[in-house]
C-alpha cells in the first residue's frame, strides 16, 4: 500500500498560492550605495516601522544595513556580514 501512495504522490516546483512579492526593491537597495528614502514617496509606514523592515531584510538576504533617520528621510545603506559596503 506504500509503494501505491508515493507513485500516486506527485512533487511539484511551486508552492500554491504563494506568489509573494517584495514590497520594496531590496536588491536595488542594498546593492551597496547610500539610499535616500522619503517616507510617502519611497515607503508608507513610520519611521520606526521601516527601519526595523530594512534591518529583517537585509538579514534574509545574508546582509547587515546601517540606517541613519533624519527629519527628511532615511539613510541606508547595506553592509557585507563583516560590516563593509557591499558597492560595486
């Protein structure tokens, strides 16, 4: 009866219904150069809120990020694991 359930059973390459995509373009972002971000143009949640995003994302994608929040915007830019600018 195993045997008859795995060759019934088929793998598929994607998982349905996810078809998550990013909000804001990471890789643009963190590719290494000094980003200016204004909150309503480039982002629409708090200050606070969007740091914290930037900081989780930069971790999934294997990076660290310094993010500097000024009156006019914020400041980021991406870091290699060993705290360097990952710039090109």
């Amino acid at each position: 009866m195993r045997a008859e359930l795995i060759d019934r059973a088929k793998d598929e390459k994607e998982f349905p219904g996810r078809l998550h995509t990013a909000k804001y373009p990471w890789d643009q972002w963190f590719d290494g150069r000094i980003w200016r971000l204004v909150k309503g143009e480039d982002f629409d949640v708090s200050e606070v809120n969007m740091r914290s995003s930037i900081y989780v994302a930069a971790k999934r994608l294997g990076k660290s990020a310094t993010v500097s929040v000024q009156p006019d915007a914020l400041y980021i830019q991406a870091l290699s694991v060993n705290g360097k600018a990952d710039g090109k």
